[in-house]
C-alpha cells in the first residue's frame, strides 16, 4: 500500500510540471509569430557564405529589410539565420514612417531589435536633426542613444553633447558632459540637460550659464521655455547684468519683457555703486533697470571708510536705463527737435540712479542714525531726502523737521536742508536740553560733526552756560534769523543776524516748564545704536 502511495504521490507532483510543458507547446507558436522574424524584401544578388557560419547570406545591390513597421536599406549585408543581420554602406532605417535613421554601418538583432548604427550617422525626425558618429537604438522602446559628440539641430536651436538619450515617442532628449545649446537670443552651457523638441522646454540638472547680450543666469537646477522665454532657476542661482548681480533660493525670469524675481535669501548687488540690497521677494525691470526688493529689506551702501545700512518696509531702486528711456520719451514728444544737441544731458542722465525706501525707514552709519516713513537716496549726488516725520541723530544731536535733505559725501558728511519746523535737540542731562527751533535750517558739517547751522525765519534757542563743564545759567533767545557754531558737536556759540529778543536765566530763576521750546519732542528711544537695531 505504502508503494502505491508513494507512486501517486510522484505523478501528483509531476501535474504542475507537465501541465507548464502543455501550456509551453500550446502557446509557442503564438509566441513565435509575436515576434515577427526580419524579411528580405529586395536584393541584387544573394549568396550562402559557409565561411560566417550561422546559415548566414550575402545580400549585394539595392538591399531592402523590413521588419513590422521598420525598413532597412543598405548596399550589402550579411543576414543570420539567428534573426541578426550587418549592413554596409548607405545605411537607412525607416521607422514608422516618423524617423529616418543614416549612416554607413548597421548591426542589427531582431530578436532584440537592439540596431547600433556608426559612421557618420544622421538622425531626421521632423524637426529635429541630429549627428554623431555611433548610435544606438531600440526598434522596439523607439529609444536611442549615442556616446560620442553629437549635434543636434532643431529649427532655431543648435545643441551639442558628449553623450545622449532620445526618446521618439515622447520627443525627450537627455544630454550630458559638455551640453551647449545655441540659440540666436542666448547661449546655454550645462553639464545635464534634458530638452524636450515640442514644448522647447529645456530642463537643467547640474551647473548650467545662460548667456545673452542683456545678462548671464547661472543655477544649478531649473527649466526654461525657449518658446514662451519664460524660466525658472534654483540652486545657487544669479542673474548677472552689466551693472547688478541678483541672487536666490529660486529666481524666474520672463526674457521678452525682461522681468526677474527672485524669492527668499535675495540679494541684488550693484557693483558700481558698492551697493547691495537683500530681502525676502524681489523684482528686477531689465528694460529700466528698476529692482524692488521686499521682506526684512536691508540696503548696504559701502564708503572709503564707513557703511550705510538702510531698512524699510521696501526698497526701490532705478539706475540708468529709466533715465535714458525717460529722455527718449521727452525727445520724441517734441517733434523734429534737436534732439542731437541733448547729448550732453543724456549723458548726466545716464550716470543717474536713485533708491527709494518706503514705510518704517531706519538707517545706521557709524556717524549717522536716522528714521522717517519715506525716503529718496540720489546715488549719483549722494543726496538724502526724508519725509515723514524725519529725526536724524549726529552724535549727541537730534534733528528734527517735516522734511531732510541730507548730502553725504564719500568720505564725510557734507550739509543738510532742514524745512518746515526744524528742530534740533541735545542733551544736558535728565531734565535739561540745548535747543534750537525755526522755520528752515542749513547745517554744514566739518570731519562728520555739526559745525554750522544757520536758522532762517521764526529762530528761537535754548542752551546752557557751563563754566568748568559746571552749568551756571540758562539763555533762552528769540531771533528771526541766526547762526549756531558748533564744537565737537556741541553748541560753542550763538551769532544773532537780526536784533535777538534774549535773557540769560540763573539756573534757580527760570520755571522748568520754560526749558522747552513749543513742539519738543526727544526720541533718543528711537534712535538705532546698532545695524541691527534698524530692523526694530
């Protein structure tokens, strides 16, 4: 019984097996013509050369195959009873109808449909046309790839590489190792591009420059529509202009009508001017040359020996080209003018650029502090305006006015145009402070310090006597114009132009409440002691 068992057992196991080798006989003849062998649809002569082996044939003149969809041309082959064949001279490959494969050499399995064509090899699929000298490709997946320079052509595109992937379905095309597309707008370098010939979008994956008359971008991660001029770098990335460099985590560029933005980590930097502007978002107009840059905005103005650091809500800077287009603009409105004659004022329009600074303006320079709600910085003249409720601190001064023209030389501070209740306040101690109040005031400076100020209409004063640094007295004077000396930005003397209305007060003589001027207001709280503390 045991034996009979066992015998059971064994065909039980055998079932599976046999049933595999059932399907296997079953299903081989549908497998055989899935996979449809390679026909010769035309030759000159043809020939069995034992010598090859493999059943092989020697197909002479006009040689034609074709497999599926696929016709191959050639001047002579070999042809392999294993489904193989090598073709020589006049290469042409014929697929779909779609693409249209050169060259002087083919090697191809049907098996596999694995073709290697080599020797001045072309590639014609539509639009695009491409050269090398060895190419593989897939029949089968319409997949080819070449690793050997190449250059591929595609209407107003010109691109080479060392190595490359083209798919014919989908019209994608991976480059690597010395990618260079040219373009007559533009010049693209990368170490890996992949390209698409129907959208024209080209996608960046490693180092890549972007060069053009208008800049240079530079990133290391990103995409750009040659179709639309549209793009989008990341990863390192910069734009390069003649006068500014722009950077950030992600920056998109509009080519036609020259906008760049750059988001997060921003920083314009003006090469020229020793200036940069850094921020959270920012917009750069190529055409005029216009950056607006926003979020934690800081300004840095570098100078021989100091450096400006201005805060604002937003920051807003125009250089040259605005000028220049501004004045194109005047010139053509006024008709069959001599516009010749203008050059000269061109060219001090060309020089011009300006900054503007919005909402919340703080500013720090080592000798110089300030805040109002609006400003206007003039590069070329290094001239400051603040409007707004405007306090400028120098040292232990406080200046104060409805608005400031600051001018700031290279090296030093020059002089300031103070208008509309102008105020200028230093501190003695807790209760008692040097006044000085008028309509308008002109302030001249000396190595960085107060040395003049001349008050022009409704002059009023406050300040105290010292002897021996000891304060004894008080003069309080009413005056429509005078002038203030200063020492050591401190008040040395008072010149009165016009007949003063004045009294000098011992200290114990004078109500405190006659110690400040109408509209006083100290605000040393304000006043930034540090770069950073422009951003409180």
């Amino acid at each position: 019984m045991k034996k009979i068992e066992n015998k059971k057992r064994s065909y039980q196991s055998l079932i599976p097996a046999l049933f595999l080798v059932f399907c296997f006989l079953l299903l081989h003849p549908l497998l055989s013509h899935s996979q449809k062998k390679v026909e010769i649809v035309h030759a000159g002569s043809l020939k069995f050369d034992k010598r090859l082996g493999n059943g092989a044939k020697r197909l002479i003149g006009d040689v034609e195959f074709k497999q599926e969809n696929t016709y191959m041309f050639c001047d002579s082959a070999y042809f392999y009873e294993n489904n193989s064949l090598d073709a020589f001279g006049h290469i042409h490959v014929n697929q779909n109808d779609s693409i249209h494969m050169y060259g002087d050499l083919l090697k191809y399995d049907g098996n596999t449909k694995q073709a290697v064509i080599s020797q001045n090899v072309i590639v014609d699929k539509g639009d695009m046309h491409l050269a090398t000298e060895m190419l593989n490709y897939d029949m089968g997946k319409s997949v080819g790839f070449y690793t050997t320079p190449a250059r591929i052509t595609n209407k107003d595109n010109i691109l080479t590489s060392d190595q490359g992937y083209f798919f014919s379905k989908t019209n994608d095309l991976n480059f690597k190792k010395n990618v260079e597309l040219t373009n007559p707008e533009f010049v693209i370098n990368s170490d890996t591009m992949r390209y698409n010939t129907t959208s024209k979008i080209t996608y960046f994956l490693g180092p890549t420059t972007i060069k053009s008359k208008e800049n240079l971008i530079y990133c290391e991660d990103g995409w750009y529509d040659t179709k639309k001029d549209l793009s989008r770098f990341s990863k390192n990335s910069y734009i390069l202009t003649k006068e500014q460099k722009m950077f950030g985590d992600s920056l998109y560029y509009d080519r036609k009508k020259g906008i760049g933005r750059a988001v997060k980590n921003v920083n314009v930097i003006d090469t020229a001017k020793k200036m940069d502007i850094k921020g959270d978002l920012a917009l750069h107009y190529e055409f005029t040359n216009t950056s607006i840059v926003t979020g934690h905005a800081l300004l840095t103005q570098k100078y021989e020996k100091d450096t400006l650091f201005v805060h604002a809500d937003t920051l807003k800077a125009i250089g040259e080209k605005e000028e220049v287009e501004s004045k194109k603009n005047q010139a053509s409105r006024i008709k069959n003018q001599e516009t010749i004659t203008d050059n000269k004022q061109q060219t001090t329009n060309n020089r011009q650029q300006t900054l503007f600074a919005y909402h919340k303006v703080k500013f720090f320079k080592r000798d110089l502090q300030g805040k109002c709600d609006s400003m206007f910085y003039n590069l070329t003249d290094s001239t400051m305006r603040l409007f707004g409720l405007p306090t400028l601190w120098s040292d232990e001064n406080q200046l104060t006015a409805d608005s400031i023209n600051l001018i700031i030389g290279e090296k030093s501070l020059k002089s300031m145009d103070m208008k509309g209740n102008s105020f200028i306040v230093s501190k003695e101690d807790s209760l008692r402070f040097n006044q000085i109040r008028g309509k308008k005031m002109k302030g001249y400076f000396t190595d960085n310090n107060l040395s003049l100020v001349h008050v022009e209409g409704n002059g009023q004063t406050i300040y105290f006597v010292k002897d021996k640094e000891v304060i004894k007295a008080v003069n309080r004077a009413d005056c429509s114009d005078l002038n203030i000396h200063f020492k050591d930005n401190k008040i040395d003397h008072i010149t009165f132009i016009t007949k003063p209305d004045a009294t000098i007060y011992p200290l114990g003589q004078i109500d405190i409440q006659e110690l400040k001027l109408r509209d006083f207001s100290w605000r040393a709280a304000e006043r930034p002691k540090t770069r950073e503390e422009i951003f409180k």
